[in-house]
C-alpha cells in the first residue's frame, strides 16, 4: 500500500498506522483517538509543555505533549528536531478559548498526545522549510525532495496535476485518445538542436530524442485514428534562456477533417474553462482575443505580446523622413523604420534616467534612442533642435502624446526597433504597473508568413516547422514569391508568453516535397529524412490539424510563478544541469566503447 492510501511505512507496526492526515482534524472530531503520521515543522519547548506542528501533504496539526499524562511522548518529542518523521498517537481536544488559529484548516483543534513513535530521524536541513524567502536556488535543486516538501512547492504541484487531469477529462469526453509515441527515435524537427542516443548495435548510428512527436500524430491520422492527444515530453538541446528547460510537457494533439477555426475553437473552450475552474485570476477577453502576426508586430512589435495593457507603437518613419534628422533618414534609405512608443506620465524622467533609458535600449540591441520628453509649454528632446517646431507637434499628434508623457523612438531595421520598442514596452507595462498579475489576457496571433528567408545558408525555413500549411490560396506564391506566403499557423499567447501553437497541416505529397526544396533539401535528403512521411500521404491521408500546448508556462502563471522551474518537480537549472541526479556526468570508458563513442574535448576543456 502506498502512503497516499494511509499505510503506514514497513518499519512501524500497525499500532502506528495513520487514522487521518494532518489537515483532515476539526472541531467535530474532539474526543476522538487518533494517530498522525508526518514530519515535525515546528517544535516549541514550554518548559513544561512542549508543542509540536505535524505536517504533511495535506495540512498541519498541533500536537501537545504533556510530561505529567504521558511521559513516553514527552520524552521522545524532547530529542526530536525538525523534519523527523513521527508517529503520533493521541486525542483530539478542543483548543482552549482565544489559542484557535482561523489560518490553519485545523485551527479549532490540538492532539493531546498518549504515545509517541519516532520513524524516522533527520539532519538539520540545508535550509529552513518553515520559511519561505530566499533561498539560494541551486540549494533548492540538490535538496528538491525538502524543496517539494513546501506549501508553495506542494500546491503547485495539486495544481498542475489537476490541469492536466482537467485536460484529460476535456478531451476524452470529445473522443479523443491519449496515445504514446517513442521518445528513442529518429529526428523530428521544431527549429532546434537535437539530442542523440548512440546506438550500441549499429555502430556510430544515432536515434533522436523527439523535439515533439509531429510526425508521429500526423502518422495517427493517416491510420485513421481521427482524435489524438497525448501529455507529451519534448527535447530540445537549445541554448540555455533564463527560463528554458531541455525537456519540456506539452499537451499535444492532433485531429482529422478539420480547419483552423475547429481547432482553435476546441482549445479555446478548454482554456476557458481551465482558468475558470483552477484560478481565480480574471480573463480579460473571452473569447479570445486575435491578431494577425503583421497587427501584432505593427501595433506591438512582438508576436507574443503582453496584452494586459496596451502600450501601442507607432510607425513614425514618413514623419521622421520629413525631418533634418540625420539617422533617421539614412536608416529609412536602407530599408528601416522609425517606430515610436509614449509612455504616460514618465515626462518628470531625469536625464539620468533617460541615460539609463538608452543604456537598457542599447542592452536590446538598438544603437540608440530617441526621447522626447512633453511638458505643458515645451517638448525638450535629444534632438530637439534639429527639430521644426511642426514636426514636433506632428509627432505628438501621431503618438497622441500629452503633457507628462515621454516619447521613446528607435530607427533600425524592423526587427531590430520592433525588438528593442516590444522590451521597452514590457519594460514599462511592469514599472507602471500595468501588467495586472491578477489578469489573465489571451490572443491568438494568425497570418505568420510560411517562410523565412534564411541569408546566411541561402535558402528559405520554417517560421514554426515544416509539415505547416499555407492558408487556402496562398501556396501559388511558394513559385514565385515565398516569402508572401501567408500560413495556416496560429499560435496562443497568455500575458506576453507563447503558450501554444499549431497549424493545419500539409497533406499532399507534391505541396510537402516543394516546401522541402524550397528550404534547401536536395531530393536525396527529403527521401532519406522524410520519405516515410511522404510515402504514408500516398495511401490515403485525412486533411488534419492540430497543436501543441505548453503546460509549464501555463502552469507558472496559473500558479503566479515566475519561472517554469517552480511548476516541474525535478527541473534541470538555468544551465541545463540536474543538480540533485548530477548530470550531465561522466561515464565509464566500458560505457562508451559499448556505443563507440570516442570523445574528443574543445582545447579549453581538456584535463591537465
Ligand atoms: N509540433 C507542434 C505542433 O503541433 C508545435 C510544437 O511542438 O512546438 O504544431
């Protein structure tokens, strides 16, 4: 029996088996023997009395020990320390008139106790678990089996179980079934780098560690399986970002005969109804908010953007090519842009924060930055005199700047002023407050172009992977114009995170070998890495669709985490360790040989 069911651990008799958990006892059990199992969170020594907190999963209970009525449980509550493991057997009393605590489910009663077992000792912990505060987090990660024993670990981890659960129910209710797809594989590509597995029976061959199990469900449809899902784990060896992990769940799912609007509709729904019933944060649009990728980039310069509040940009390039502004116009004559943002009310900014401005926009990637800072009689600018007086009343007309705002602008190639403009905004959004953390705000963003010219290799990819399709009528511009090509991708945003994204998919052999060409395969490699997949649509394949949802993001802001690492039970950290299993590690030279592997360090890692 396992102990979610109440059994108590092999090493105590049945004597200490647990009648109830430490957060079930109320006032309507006074008078009842009862025995708790858990862990000492707390003890106060009285002098006489000494008091214990038992804590388990489910709550804490305050446990008395009373040297007079029972000697045995006093004195081996006296050698105990925080986190010994304890078999407490006792009655439940009323607390005395003025001592109930209304913060705690069990606050009405206390277990006077009549025997004490201790089952297990333990070390003083690395750090303190009654607390929560700042506690260093690779301390966190060694010692994550203390870390999950947290309140705050602990509710996030009910929460993401009943998320997922909730998801199941949603989706088996619509027919879905929940199917398993290797995670030992071949490649399957998502934009990024791969992991491999050597193969120990065919020498210096490889399997892939699934970026996402896209060909897989799109195989679950030609089988006529109709209604896929599955929890899935992806892999994906990326360059660390604060808040990456090289594993990853996604709810992912994939369905026959449907077009964007099924899709997004059925997830929408679902989304609704999981922050309805899980959160108490409010939805801020429903249904759904959607953009194209040209309106959010236009109007936000992101195609994930914090939609909390709105902030807008605005394209000042005509403006700004009008003036006698020198990096303005050299920019516009190499195909930039002039994109401006107004922050109200931060026109009191000091030049030393407006420094500070510029250094933060240069931090992302501008190589400078324009302010203008509107008072009520004047408009003080760091080019204010190259500036006509009309110009300046043009600009703020077009930003619809008032006294009190401060107008912030970069010129730069689109994806550079989009990019810098996109970070100021958050930056904004979180200094004035604006990114409500009590607001949940949702958008969908469609229209992504297929294709992204790609310089340096001289060939078109995938703006999200290549089995997308074009929206109806667009393929005709993959032969004469790609980059046109507008596809049937659509991606969920949540408070300025990507938290989902699909497409209907192609499902014509000719449309999928042309997309390939297009992004550099010769027809020797299409058949190698994807024959399988093209010959699977030459026997009958449904035209489908589907996505891939993230859950650790949605779980974090559900939660109002920052990081996904408080969400995952055992996350690697920031640089893609796993601190309490130590790996990445080395291996024995049997080990390698095994899978012939020869290892050759980079010159600045090998040993002395
Ligand atoms: N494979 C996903 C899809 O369903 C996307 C992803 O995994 O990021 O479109």
């Amino acid at each position: 029996m396992s102990a979610a069911t109440g059994a108590a651990p092999a090493t105590a008799t049945p004597r200490w088996r647990r009648t109830n958990t430490c957060g079930s006892l109320r006032d309507t059990d006074a008078n009842r023997t009862v025995v708790l199992n858990g862990w000492v969170h707390r003890r106060r020594d009285h002098g006489g009395l000494i008091f214990i907190d038992l804590r388990d999963r489910y709550g804490l209970t305050q446990v008395v020990c009373n040297p007079e009525t029972s000697p045995q449980a006093h004195q081996v509550v006296a050698d105990a320390r925080p986190e010994y493991v304890l078999a407490v057997e006792g009655t439940v009393a009323l607390r005395p008139e003025g001592t109930e605590n209304p913060n705690l489910d069990t606050g009405a009663i206390e277990v006077l106790a009549s025997a004490v077992e201790v089952l297990s000792a333990a070390q003083t912990p690395p750090f303190y678990l009654h607390e929560e505060g700042s506690v260093d987090e690779s301390l966190r990660l060694r010692y994550r089996y203390l870390d999950l024993r947290r309140p705050r670990m602990r509710d996030n981890l009910v929460l993401r179980h009943r998320i997922v659960k909730h998801m199941r129910d949603f989706l088996d209710a619509r027919n879905f079934l929940d199917i398993e797809t290797p995670i030992v594989t071949a490649a399957t590509p998502e934009g990024a780098r791969d992991y491999l597995v050597p193969s120990r029976l065919y020498p210096g061959q490889f399997y892939a560690l699934p970026q996402s199990p896209q060909q897989f469900k799109q195989l679950l449809m030609v089988s006529g399986l109709d209604r896929y899902y599955q929890i899935a784990r992806c892999f994906r060896d990326e360059d660390q970002r604060a808040d990456r992990q090289p594993e990853f769940t996604q709810l992912d799912l994939e369905i026959s005969f449907v077009q964007r609007e099924d899709v997004m509709g059925l997830i929408e729904a679902l989304y609704i109804e999981l922050c309805e019933r899980h959160s108490e944060m409010r939805l801020l649009s429903n249904p759904f908010r959607r953009l194209t990728y040209a309106e959010a980039l236009e109007r936000y310069g992101s195609d994930r953007p914090d939609l909390r509040f709105e902030l807008p940009l605005t394209d000042i390039s005509e403006l700004a090519g009008a003036t006698e502004v020198q990096v303005f116009r050299t920019v516009l004559a190499n195909g930039g842009v002039v994109k401006a943002l107004r922050v109200p009310g931060c026109g009191d900014y000091t030049r030393r924060r407006l420094d500070e401005l510029v250094d933060l926009a240069k931090q992302f990637g501008a190589k400078g930055l324009v302010w203008l800072v509107v008072g009520e009689q004047d408009v003080r600018a760091s080019i204010r005199r190259y500036l006509r007086d009309g110009e300046v009343a043009a600009l703020l007309e077009a930003t619809e700047a008032v006294p009190g705002d401060l107008i912030l602008a970069v010129a730069d190639q689109p994806a550079v002023a989009n990019e810098v403009l996109a970070r100021l905004r958050d930056e904004f959004g979180a200094r004035l407050g604006l990114a409500d953390p009590n607001v949940l705000a949702f958008c969908w963003i469609v229209d992504f172009p297929l294709l992204e010219w790609e310089a340096d290799a001289g060939h078109w990819t995938f703006s999200h992977n290549p089995f997308c399709s074009p929206r109806p009528g667009e393929a005709q511009w993959l032969d004469t114009d790609p980059g046109r090509a507008v596809s049937n991708q659509y991606d969920l945003v949540l408070n300025g995170h990507e938290i989902g994204g699909g497409s209907i998919r192609i499902h014509q052999r000719a449309l999928q070998e042309r997309v390939f060409e297009l992004m550099g395969y010769s027809a020797e490699q299409i058949e190698r890495q994807f024959g399988h997949m093209l010959t699977a649509f030459e026997y009958g394949v449904p035209p489908h669709g589907g996505i891939a949802m993230g859950i650790d993001r949605f779980i974090a802001v559900l939660a109002g985490e920052d990081s996904i690492r408080e969400v995952i039970a055992f996350p690697k950290n920031q640089a893609a360790a796993d601190l309490l299993m130590q790996a990445p590690g080395p291996v024995s030279q049997g080990q390698l040989d095994e899978v012939h592997i020869a290892v050759r360090l980079p010159p600045d890692e090998q040993q002395p």
